[in-house]
C-alpha cells in the first residue's frame, strides 16, 4: 500500500478501543484523532469533564468557542442540546457547560456521558461556504463519496455529487465543480471563491480513509467550512460496522468468459421438462430451437416421453451420452433443486432458469439453495424467473417468447420479461439488428457485469442497452462498465427513479445514500449513457451504432424552417451540445448557397422555399468544413423539395463524402405530411439518424452519442 503520510496506526489504535467497547461510532475526540491521522483539518479542540476545565480549555483555545456533548450514545447531538455556539467568554462557557450536560440528561438518561468538547468556532463571511463531506457504504455500490452545499442545505437542496471510492483527485475535482451550486463555490457579488483543489485534496483523504478501514460505514463531515484558503471539517461523525467490509463473491474474468462463452456459443442444449404439449413452456422453447435453425445438439429431457419433436428424449440428463453446455429448466420450481443436482454432475456449464417461484414470491430460501447448488458444481445460473435468451450469431433462440432472427450488432438485456418483449418487438419493427437479447430476472447469478464481459469480447456486438431496476453488485458492475464503455457504448436505463434520499438513516451522507444521483453520477463515472426512458434506450440502441464518431465539439444545424432551428438548438443545449460560433469566412461561404433573406449564423436557415441544390451545396459544405464536427439538418416538407427528394440527395451527399474518408455524424429532423414517414425511414436506412415529427429525438441520440464518445476518451 502506498505512504501519503498517513497514520495508519493511530486509526487502527482507535478502531481497536471502539471495537473492545462494543461501540458501532466514534466520539468527537476518536474522530479528530482520525482526521489528524489522514490529514484533515479540523478546528483546535479539547475535552472537558468539568465545567472549570472548559473555561481553561477556552482561555487556552481563544474565544469565541462552541461546546458539544461528547457521548457515545448520542449522535445527533443538536437534537439533544447538546451544541451551544458564541460563547464569548469564562462565565458563558461555565454555564454552557452546565447546560449541556444537563440537556444530555434530561435527552437519554441512561446516556454514557465522555464530556464536553470545547472547539474553536471558526469565523464565517461571504466568502465561508459551508459544505458537507462525506462516505458511506451504499448496499448497491459499496464504499462511496459524497460531496455537497452543507449544514441545512444539504438536506433542503439535496445538491449532491457522489463517486467511487477510491476517488482520483480529478475524480473529487469534479465533484466540487459538479454541484448545481459550484458557482457559489467560485465565489459571486465580488467575493472569493473557495479553494477547490483544497476541498479536492479533503474529499480524497476521505476516500482513501474508508477504503483503507473498509469497516468504517459511514464518515460525515458536516459542515466542512470552506474558504480562499483551505477547507476544515467543524463536525466530524464516524460510524463503524465490520459487515461494512464484506464483500460479495466475485469471479474471475476469465472465470466469466469461459462460463459465458459456454452459455452464449453452446455445442448442446438440453431442455429440462421438454414436452409435445402446445401451450407447455418445454414445448415452446423446444420448438424455438429447433426451428430457429441452432445447429448444436438439442436433448429433450422428460421422463414421460420417448421422443419430442422428432428428438429422442431422456428421463435425465444424465443419460445423455455426450457433453452438455447449457440446460434450459421448463419445469415448477419446486423441482429445481434435484434436476440442478443432476445438471451439475454432468457438468453443464450453465442453467437456464425460466421457472418464477423463487425470490420474486418471496421464497428466498429456494433461491439460495440452487445458487448454493450450483457453486458446488461449478454451474453459472441464468434467472431465474425469466424468459430465456436469444443469441443471433448462433440461431439460438432459447426462450418461450417469439423468436428473433434479424442480426445485427446490439445487445440488449432486461430485468424484466415486458420490457423484454418490448425489446423484441420494437426491433423487429425498427428493423434493428441484434446479437443477442437476454433476460436477466432475480438475477440470483449471472447478472449485468457478466453479460458485459462477454459483450465486451464478443466481436458481434457493437453497442450494449441494459434495462436494469437495481444492480446486485453495483462496484463490480461500474469497474465493468468503465472497462467496456471505452471499447463500446453501454446504454442503461434504470427503473425505480423515485428519491428515497428522506428515509431515516444515522447521518445526512447516509441519508442522501438513497438518492438515485448515486447511480446518475457513479453511472456517469463508469462511461454508461443513462436513457431516461425505454423508447430512448431503444433509440439510443438503434442510432448510436449508425453515427460516426465526432472529432470534436461544434456542431451546426441547416434548417428549411426557422421554427425548427429554434427547437433544435434548444434540443442542442438539453443534451449538452455547443453551438458552434461561425467565423466570418465560414458564414459567407453559407451565404454563397443560401437567398438573401435566410440566416448564416447557427442556425444556418436556407428558409423553406429553396430547391434541392440548396440543400445539397450547404450540407456538402458543413461535410467539407473540418471546423464543423457534426450536422443536425432540420427538413421543411414543400412541394420544391418533396421528401423523398430531400431524403435521396443527404443520403448522396453524406456517402459521397464517406468515401472520401469524410465521417460525421448526420441527424435530421423532418417536418410535414405524412411522406416524411417514410423519408426518415429511409435516411435511417441508409445511415443518418432521421425521425419525422420530431427536433427532440434525433438531438438526443446524437447528444447520447457525444456523452459516450467524451467519456471514452475520443474527443
């Protein structure tokens, strides 16, 4: 482990004396000892166990001072009175003393009193901004920062970044100024700004913190008051709870590749309660892989049946005489457990779990018990409680659901089996090629991570879209993510984005824990594009693989309607894209192709009367510019430029460039009568993402686009 100068042994010598005690939180005094060990500044302090002990503390310490109650048995010492601030001289802090110990008493009679901490009140001012510190354990991600406006704001504004621990100093860098109030922060109406590498430089000693003492759970520093110069932490609250450290089971990645590699490219399937019976899950999944054309084995296994579906049938898959990659379970739930026996003696490298009846109902102990099973045999378990999985390249359609057969380069998974075949049906229809849909369920086993990993080997994928309502191991998930997101984008739309940021928890960095920012920015951090909802995941998934990818930031609209390029350009600044500002050589050559009384500035407007060569001769020049990084071209129905017209000569125009070595990234938005429907429809066929009807949709998927090429490194 590296040294930053910190002390770790003085942590652990408090650590030890907190866990001999059976405490689960530090006094004020154990947390400045901590924070003087990891070099976060704190104000001169002292504990008094007597009122005359507080007023030579104060002398020695200089007034004003602050008194807070120091308990064991008292966390939210303002709540109890216990925090009295001001106080100017000998004969006030005597009888603050006094006070607080006896509004302790009275708050928790039965309360371990330490003493009365005696703290040096800092001074404050326009330029003092209290702000709030902190790390908590967060069941989805583990060990997490968070960094916002302080004291009451925090809980009134809920203005909160979060990331990771361990967290860069770039990483925390971002935080400070990824606040909505960070221009606060930089200092308004004439005052100073905060030093932010200071606020920086605290938020990463506390990530290094709880990741070098994973037992602390939570860390509150809170207010943190930050100034021009420094930054230092007035309230310092530290939780401890050893289950805080444990971690959950992790494979390998090479453990994964092979376990889905296995699952995904099968040399044998057996169905486990195949059946002849129509309207029986064994029955359709049984007819999905044998006509969907899979060319691998196929085992019916039933013990009531000789053959099924012109295969000979098995009582068990132990009398299969060949090997078996994958078993897929079509049979009650209740009878899992003895056929997954068999399975794992056989060795099948993985389960396919279609049967519901298990942590879905309630019935965790049957879950665990499979799960348990598989471990001892070596098995990865998909589900249970899902609708199978689909991989194109093989003709794989191991599922009850439709099949699917239209290849492409998406990958799509989902938590849930209606949104499942929402998937499916909107690619169908959409004509959006896929490699593989899977359905994830209670996700008892493999879940997002694993699918990723193999994603991000697989040379028939292009893009990942993942619906998910909550990530079973949200760390791992992220450390993927980031991986993969830098060779691939991985698109996700989270459900379940109600704030619980207000249930009750032991401290405000907890309680903000439950903010569904934590998986905004932690999602941000790991390279994903969060879709907001399932038709933009689906978009997303359809578009992003079509457009190149941008060499830099200005993008410019041309627009047949000045109307559109209002919407377009607000459509622009929705998805973080800059307008680029045209230079005065560039907005005369638009000038050159455009009437007199259409706009060269950004919006380019060739206004809507103007003929085909209009449109032409200005997107050529937006694709011959190298200034110019991106195209939205706005489209006007007339009779002067029908639609398919206008569709025709972009498509001309862009691949003309293509094949000069010209990529850009082209979207469009058509406006007009019922011929722009098929117009986008063949824009998008021939590479350029085009939606009638709409400014919004088509900006979104180049914004998508944009977020993930920033987060992968290529811009």
């Amino acid at each position: 482990m590296p040294d930053n100068g910190y002390d770790r042994a003085a942590v652990e010598n408090v650590l030890a004396k907190v866990r001999a005690e059976g405490r689960s939180s530090l006094t004020a005094p154990e947390g400045k000892r901590v924070c003087d060990a990891y070099g976060i500044a704190t104000p001169a302090e002292a504990l008094a166990k007597s009122s005359e002990g507080a007023v030579a503390f104060a002398e020695e310490i200089g007034y004003p001072v602050v008194l807070k109650i120091v308990s064991p048995d008292i966390l939210h010492k303002t709540e109890a009175g216990g925090v009295l601030v001001g106080l100017k001289n000998a004969a006030e802090v005597a009888e603050g003393y006094r006070t607080i110990i006896h509004n302790a008493e009275n708050y928790k009679a039965d309360a371990d009193i330490t003493g009365v901490q005696v703290q040096q009140q800092l001074p404050t001012g326009k330029e003092v901004h209290e702000v709030i510190v902190g790390a908590t354990t967060d069941e989805t991600f583990g060990k997490i920062v968070a960094f916002g406006l302080g004291g009451i704001l925090v809980e009134v504004l809920k203005d909160v970044t979060f990331r990771l621990a361990p967290t860069s100093n770039a990483e925390a860098l971002s935080m400070v100024n990824g606040i909505a109030a960070a221009e606060i922060l930089r200092g308004v109406r004439g005052a100073v700004g905060v030093d932010a590498d200071k606020l920086a430089d605290l938020i990463h000693r506390v990530s290094d913190l709880v990741t070098d003492f994973p037992q602390l759970a939570e860390v509150d520093l809170n207010p943190v008051l930050a100034t021009p110069s420094g930054a230092t932490a007035v309230d310092v609250r530290i939780l401890v709870d050893e289950n805080a450290a444990k971690e959950p089971h992790r494979f390998t990645q090479d453990e994964i590749l092979a376990s889905m590699n296995r699952i995904m490219r099968p040399n044998a399937v057996a169905v486990i309660g195949a059946s002849n019976e129509e309207g029986k899950i064994g029955n359709s999944v049984m007819k999905n892989l044998v006509n969907g054309g899979y060319q691998g084995e196929i085992y019916p296994i039933n013990p009531k049946a000789d053959e099924i579906l012109d295969r000979k049938a098995f009582a068990s898959i132990a009398d299969v005489p060949g090997d078996i990659d994958v078993a897929v379970f079509a049979i009650p739930a209740k009878f899992v457990p003895a056929a997954l026996e068999e399975v794992g003696k056989k060795g099948v490298g993985g389960a396919i779990m279609i049967p519901s009846g298990f942590g879905e109902t309630g019935n965790i102990e049957l879950q665990d018990e499979i799960v348990a099973i598989a471990r001892k045999h070596g098995v990865r378990i998909l589900g249970p409680n899902i609708y199978g999985y689909y991989y194109t390249p093989e003709n794989l359609s191991a599922t009850f659901c439709t099949p699917y057969d239209v290849k492409g380069g998406v990958a799509l998974t989902s938590q849930s089996g209606g949104i499942g075949m929402a998937i499916l049906g909107f690619s169908r229809s959409a004509g959006m090629g896929v490699s593989s849909i899977v359905g994830v369920g209670n996700k008892a086993d493999i879940d997002e991570d694993d699918l990723l990993t193999f994603f991000e080997s697989d040379p028939n994928t292009q893009l990942v879209a993942m619906h998910l309502e909550d990530l079973k191991d949200g760390r791992s998930f992220a450390e993927t993510a980031k991986r993969v997101s830098e060779k691939k984008p991985v698109v996700v739309l989270k459900a379940g984005r109600t704030d619980q940021g207000a249930k009750a928890a032991s401290s405000h960095t907890g309680a903000l824990a439950g903010n569904d920012r934590v998986y905004d920015d932690i999602l941000k951090q790991s390279g994903v594009i969060r879709a907001p909802g399932l038709n933009d995941l689906l978009e997303y998934a359809r578009g992003i693989p079509l457009l190149a990818t941008p060499k830099g930031e200005n993008v410019v609209i041309i627009t047949g309607a000045g109307g559109s390029g209002v919407l377009l350009s607000d459509a622009c600044v929705d998805n973080g894209l800059s307008l680029m500002e045209i230079p005065d050589d560039l907005d005369a050559a638009f000038r050159k192709f455009i009437p007199p009384f259409g706009a060269a500035g950004n919006p380019v407007d060739i206004t809507g009367g103007e003929p085909p060569s209009t449109y032409r001769n200005t997107i050529a020049l937006g694709l011959a510019d190298e200034r110019i990084h991106s195209l939205i071209l706005g489209y006007w129905h007339t009779i002067v430029t029908p639609p398919m017209v206008f569709a025709k000569l972009v498509v001309d125009v862009v691949e003309e460039y293509r094949a000069n070595g010209i990529h850009k990234p082209v979207v469009a938005s058509l406006a007009g009568d019922v011929e722009v429907e098929e117009a986008s429809e063949y824009l998008y066929r021939n590479g350029v993402v085009a939606y009638p009807y709409t400014t919004e949709k088509p900006v979104a998927v180049l914004g998508a686009k944009y977020r993930w090429a920033r987060a992968a490194g290529l811009l």
